[in-house]
C-alpha cells in the first residue's frame, strides 16, 4: 500500500539556521499539508497546498515558513531562522481529492531539535 | 471558528471492556470527521470516518456515530485488547477546506 514518506528522521539544528524538511506524498494524491505536534500535544495544521499554490495556512505558518513542491514528487517545509519553541513533529499528509472531503494519509514524521 | 474538544484526557479499561471516546464542536458546517490512532513516536493512523450524511459507520471492533444536531460524534471500540493501547484524536473538517482541526487527544489503556 503506497505511504507518504519523510526525510529527516530527525533533525537537529541550531536556533537561527534554516531547515527544510521534505516528504513524497502518495503518488496520484493533488492535496498536500504539513502540520506540526509538539511533544505531547495535538497535532496542529501548518499549511494546505494545491496546484502548486498554498490553498490555507494557520497562524503558525508565518514569514518563516515556506512550502514548495520543486518537482512532481517531492513536498518540502523550509523554515528560515529556526526557533527554540520550533521544536516539534512535523508530519506531511496528501489527500487524493479536491472538493470533497477525502481521507488525509499521514507520513511518519520528521522530529525537528532546535537548539 | 473552528474547534473540538475532546474527552476524556486518559481512559483505562480492562481487556475486553468496551471504550468510549466523544468529541464536540461548535461549527455546523463541520462535514467530515475522522478518527486517527497514534501509537508512540509513529505517525497518526486513520482508523475510521464519518460523514455528515451519516449518522453510523461500522468497522469490525471499531464504530463512529455522529449526532449533528446535539453536535457531537464518538468513537467506540468493543472487545478492546492490548494493541489498542495508544492516542487517540478525533478531527474535523469544515465545508469545502482542507484544514484538519483535531482534538487533544485520548490515552487509551487496555490493562490485560
């Protein structure tokens, strides 16, 4: 069964620096998001993209953050100047439809350390 | 705007009971609402939705309903074993968007 998948496992950087984390959502899915967990915290939504355009984005998602799909395959999350308190799980997630609800599948996350 | 609260917090209940998990929200334009597994330190796992439409769905062990006027749909597991130990989180979407708002989150313990 085809997985949405993430690379870094995980991730350690220094407060300041810029990361960019990527994913390969399902390969027929048109949706893509990122959203973020903190450590025992909900999961909490980033940002939706579509047609090579971001279609919402949170209060969290400010200036930092960026979202870009540079290829027919990969989805990626930079952010610029990483923060302590940006400390978390990042999942990417892909859904096949666009006007009906459709089912989101989640990757296995990237834990990013910032310190 | 969008929000859903979720109860309980934690849940013990002895192999083989049953368990109950409900969420609320406040936006009647809510028309999707899955249920995700998180066991820990993977990935959310959807386990079962629900749509507007209907008010009951059905999958082996596991069952949402969805009551739409009182707002409010839970997730139910029967014959409850070891392996459905993990978190639980109830999610919602509104209309045509794409935003998944989920719950805090339920820890299920099944004590064998």
């Amino acid at each position: 069964e085809p997985e949405v998948t993430q690379t870094p496992s995980h991730q350690v950087t220094q407060m300041g620096q810029e990361v960019i984390l990527r994913c390969v959502p399902i390969s027929n899915h048109l949706y893509f998001y990122w959203y973020r967990q903190i450590l025992g915290q909900k999961v909490e939504f980033l940002v939706s993209f579509y047609n090579n355009e971001i279609s919402e984005k949170s209060e969290i998602f400010d200036d930092q953050f960026s979202v870009e799909r540079p290829d027919g395959s990969n989805f990626t999350l930079k952010i610029r100047s990483t923060k302590l308190e940006d400390s978390a799980m990042y999942f990417c997630a892909s859904s096949e439809g666009t006007y009906y609800p459709y089912e989101q599948y989640f990757g296995p996350g990237t834990r990013l350390t910032v310190t | 705007g969008e929000n859903v609260e979720q109860h309980p917090s934690t849940l013990s209940v002895q192999e083989g009971d049953s368990a109950v998990i409900k969420c609320t929200y406040s936006d009647s334009a809510s028309n999707y609402f899955p249920w995700y597994k998180q066991e820990l330190g993977k990935r959310p796992q959807l386990i079962i939705d629900i749509r507007s439409n209907v008010g009951e769905k059905k999958d082996q062990r596991i069952a949402v309903t969805l009551n739409k006027t009182a707002k409010h749909f839970s997730l139910h597991i029967t014959e409850t074993q070891p392996e459905d130990s993990a978190v639980y989180f109830c999610g919602l979407l509104r209309g045509y968007g794409n935003k998944l708002v989920f719950g805090a989150g339920t820890i299920l313990r099944v004590k064998s």
